[in-house]
C-alpha cells in the first residue's frame, strides 16, 4: 500500500465515521423528540441508532490506523491514550483522541447497561454530545476536506440540523418536565 | 350557533395518523449503512482526485517540519502534489565491503 492509498483511506474512514457519528446522534435524539417521526417509526430510529453506533467503530479503527501508518501524519500509539503529545495541529489532533475515548466509554456503558444504574448510564450516555462537537471541531482544525467550500458547507449544514433537533428534544423534555414542576409546588 | 355545532363536530373527527416514509425496519437500516457507505465512497473517489489541499489547516510540509525526520531523505513528487518521503540513496566514501568478479 503506498503512502497516497494510505492518506486517502485515513481521510474517507474519518469523514465517513463522522457520518455514522451524526446519524447516531441524530436518530438518538430523534427517539425522543419524535423529529424524525416523518421518516420511520421508533422502532426504525431505534435500529438506525444501534447500527450506526456499530459502524462508527470499524471506521475510525481504519482512520486511526491509517494514521499511524501514515508518515506524515506521525501519530503514535501512545497518542492514542494521551492527547496533545503530537508536535504539530497537537490541539486539533488531541480533541480527536479526547472524542475517540469519550465515544469508546459511551459504547463500554452501552454494553454494560444492565450492570449500571439508569441515572449513571444516562450520564455517560450524554457525553456522546461533548464527543461529537470535539469530533467535529477536530475535523474543521485537522480535517483536510473541511477547507473545500462544498464540503465545509455541507458539514456545518449537518452540525445546523443536529443544533435544531437537539433544541427540539431540550424545550420538549422542558415542557414535559414544567406541568409536573408546578403540582409539586402547589402540593402544601 | 350552526357554526358552533359545526366546530363541536369537528373536533370529534379523529384525524388521520400520517404512516412514516420508510416502515420496514431494514429498509431504513439499510438507507444509514448506505448513506454511510456512500460517504466512503465518496470521499474515498474525492480524495483521490484532491490529494493535497492548499487550504487545509494542516499541511504535511508543517509536519515534516515539526517532526525529526531527515528533510535531506524527503523526495517531492509532482505528480500528486503530496510530499512523498523515500529512502535516499545513501553515498559513502568508505571502501565497499563486497567485493565482485569485476572489483
């Protein structure tokens, strides 16, 4: 394999995890607020979710290798478990690592749902938000094909869309939550 | 009161429920593996158009430069607008150690 075959799997593998990345959370969202009820039943938000989830893993394992592989790139093994250690973009780089083990712990927590509390999980579950602004800032400082107008628009059209769902499902928990607030108040 | 009773009827009307797009379960599973794939895909067919992006925040000439690698080894290559590293022919003006029929 040479070194261009390499960049150009490293770049497809990381754009496409990000894909798989937004529709997970999309469709996660969606569970709740019913945004994407015009599409499929829940049960079909649902199985988007749990495959999407499954098809990030392979993508980013091959974007992370590909990297390492990479010589220009020059990212270690070691950069894997310790952020901001590579020598140059070391931010950029460093929120993808961040991202990486946030979204790992997500999936851990996942897989061990049944042995936490749902307040717990919950709370793990959540920090797939904080992973996907590090995983898209992380594209935007260190992604080559952000730069290209096209695809920088269509990535922050993305990001647009995921803001408006996730303020759908923050004002309709908020409405839920409100009614339920106000009997507890007027209970002496 | 004809418009009163009119409208008491009208709420009565159960509207119909809106059935979504995709109903089967793996046909929207398989419109997000497809519209994953096709990312791949397609960054795969752009990227190796667009080798090297003058734009991009980080540029691989930043990195070699970053980086302890020996910048005399480092060959460019015009075809791909990407720098290629490659082994340098090393000179020496030791005797060589081997030997053939003509030395």
């Amino acid at each position: 394999m040479t070194t261009d075959q390499i960049w150009i799997i490293a770049r497809s593998a990381g754009t496409a995890a990000l894909v798989a990345l937004v529709l997970s959370i999309l469709s996660g969202m969606a569970l709740r607020s019913g945004a994407l009820a015009w599409l499929s039943h829940n049960r079909g938000v649902r199985a988007v979710h749990d495959l999407t989830s499954i098809l990030w893993l392979p993508l980013v394992v091959a974007h992370v290798i590909t990297l390492m592989l990479d010589p220009y790139a020059k990212v270690g093994v070691i950069d894997l478990f310790i952020p901001f250690l590579v020598s140059y973009g070391s931010f950029a780089i460093g929120l993808g690592t961040i991202s990486l083990q946030l979204i790992a712990v997500v999936l851990i927590a996942t897989w061990l749902r049944s042995r936490l509390t749902q307040q717990g999980w919950l709370a793990i579950h959540r920090l797939s938000y904080v992973a996907f602004v590090g995983s898209f800032a992380h594209g935007l400082l260190a992604g080559t094909d952000f730069a290209q107008p096209l695809l920088g628009a269509l990535a922050w059209l993305t990001a647009a869309v995921l803001a408006i769902v996730a303020f759908r499902r923050l004002t309709a928990t908020r409405a839920r939550q409100s009614p339920a607030r106000s009997k507890t108040v007027a209970i002496p | 009161m004809l418009a009163g009773t009119f409208r008491d009827e009208l709420v009565l009307v159960k509207q119909p429920k809106r059935s979504p797009l995709v109903s089967s379960v793996n046909a929207i599973r398989a419109l997000a593996a497809g519209i994953t794939m096709l990312s791949l895909a397609g960054m795969t067919v752009y990227a190796g158009d667009h080798l090297h992006n003058t734009t991009a925040p980080l540029q691989p000439t930043v990195a070699a430069a970053a980086t302890t690698a020996p910048a005399a080894a480092s060959a460019t290559s015009s075809s791909t607008g990407r720098l290629q590293l490659t082994r340098g022919v090393s000179t020496t003006t030791t005797r060589a150690l081997t030997s053939t029929h003509h030395s």
